[in-house]
C-alpha cells in the first residue's frame, strides 16, 4: 500500500497526466456503460438525414443516412478501445518474448532475433497493415493481428535493451550459480525489474494502435460489421461541407482519447522512473 501511495503522489506531480487519466476514465465509462443510455442499434436509422447537432433528440445530429451520431460514438468507442488495448497485449507479448530470449542468451539467438526484427522494421508500418488485413479480409481479428505484427519489433528492442543491462547485475548471476533454468531467470528475476518501461510503453501503443485503427477504417478496410470512430469519419468524409458535425465528433473523440494516453503514458514514466523525470528537469 505503501507502494502504491508513493507510486500516486509522484504520478499527480504531473497535472497534465492526472488530467489524461480522467478523460481516459470517463472514456472508458462511456464505453462500458454507454450502450445503456445509447441501447439501439448505431446502424439504425434515428431520424432524417442532416439535423445538426444540440437538438433534444440528437445530441450530436444525424449522418448521411439518418444515424444518430451520439449512438454511434458511443459503441464505437467500445469497438476502438478494445482493438487498442487487445492489439498492444498481443504486441507486448510477442515483442517481450523476443526481446527476452535475445537480450538473455545474446550471441547467435540475439543476432537471428535481431535480424528478423529489422525485418519487420524496415516494412513501412501502416502499407504493411493494409496488406496484412487486405489478405485475412477485414475484420476485428485481421485489424488486431495486423496491428500487433506491426508494433511488436519496438518491445523486441526495448527488453532486449533492458535484459542487456539486467543480466550482468548480482542477482541474475545469483540465479545462475544457484542453478535456476534459463526461463525462471528470464520471467522471474529479470522481466519484474524491467517491467516499467514496458507499462510505459505498452500505454503509448495503445494510443497508436487506435490511430492505426481509425485509418484503416477510414480507408473501409474496418470491420463491416462493427462501428469505429474510423469508420464514421470514412463514411462523412464527402459531406464535411455540408454535415461537420458527422466528421468533427468522431474525430473530437479519437483526439482526446488519444491525448489522454499519451498523457498517462508520460505520467507514468515519471512515476515509475522518478530520477529521470528529476533529471528531465
């Protein structure tokens, strides 16, 4: 507790990043409990085309086709939290394996790991995603994937670089004589102490994998099925003149949530690395 409270008192230094956590909080309420005060459907038709925002009946206006704006931002938060949050664990998982192993044994594991990340880095991120979800045609778990084999090479890197410094330190080589295998030295004495810059990075992909989600559904290569904010910036964008409320909202929602992560993710460096942050200024 103890801990934790130490952890809270240097994290609220930065008012920025406590402003960050409650937009990301009241974000992520909206996306739980929105679809209680928005329960129909965002695709159904909810009145005639174009009314403009900041009516008793449409908060936010209707689109093209009659869809209240409101609803459909408040399920799609739903859809692009959960691509960005499902997408960074399955990066961090592959990135922290790789990373690990590499970092570790070094040698030749370090240099095949490391090759086969430069592989995948000198791709450039966003082509490489529309060709990955063109291929698995789109969909929730083609967006995921291809957002998660685009931004696992940087955690390879990261841990690689944190299991490099670690490893040589009397703890590990503690481990080592007292004859632990490689894999409890690796995910047991080593990851916990270079689990910080992870979080902190896990918390900046997050906010990427969004950006990334809104371009490909802007492009249509979004989950047919499923409302994004992406998707409603896509479908508005040849009505801007004649309907910005259609656009605006949706993109309002992906700047501030965003924003937000981005801020909590610099919080967070400061609260989990307090001698750089010291440093820094």
């Amino acid at each position: 507790m103890t801990g934790f409270a130490e952890f809270w008192r240097r994290y609220r230094r930065n008012k920025g990043a406590v402003a960050g956590l409650v937009v990301l909080v009241v974000i992520l309420v909206v996306a739980a409990l929105g679809p209680l005060v928005y329960p129909a459907s965002p695709w159904d038709m909810a009145g005639a085309p174009f009314q403009p925002p900041f009516s008793a009946d449409h908060p936010l206006g209707t689109d093209t086709l009659g869809r209240d704006v409101a609803t459909g931002i408040v399920h799609g938060a739903r859809v692009s939290l959960l691509i960005g949050f499902v997408a960074t664990l399955a990066a961090l998982g592959v990135g922290v394996v790789v990373g690990a192993v590499a970092g570790y044994f070094g040698g030749r594991v370090d240099d095949v790991a490391m090759r086969l990340t430069e592989f995948f880095q000198t791709i450039p991120s966003f082509v490489f995603a529309v060709v990955l979800v063109a291929i698995f045609t789109p969909g929730i778990g083609s967006i995921v994937t291809a957002i998660a084999m685009v931004s696992w090479p940087a955690v390879a890197r990261l841990v690689r670089g944190e299991f490099l410094t670690l490893r040589t330190r009397e703890f590990v080589q503690a481990s080592v004589v007292l004859g632990r295998t490689a894999r409890h030295i690796i995910f047991v004495e080593i990851l916990p102490n270079a689990i910080s810059p992870i979080i902190v990075s896990g918390s900046l992909m997050v906010a990427t994998a969004i950006l990334v989600e809104s371009s490909l559904s802007f492009l249509g290569l979004g989950d047919p099925n499923m409302m994004s904010w992406g998707y409603m910036i896509g479908a508005a964008r040849s009505v801007v003149r004649l309907a910005w409320w259609c656009s605006f909202f949706p993109g309002l929602a992906i700047l501030l949530t965003v924003l937000a992560l981005n801020l909590v993710g610099e919080g967070l460096s400061d609260a989990l690395n307090p001698r750089l942050s010291r440093e820094g200024r």
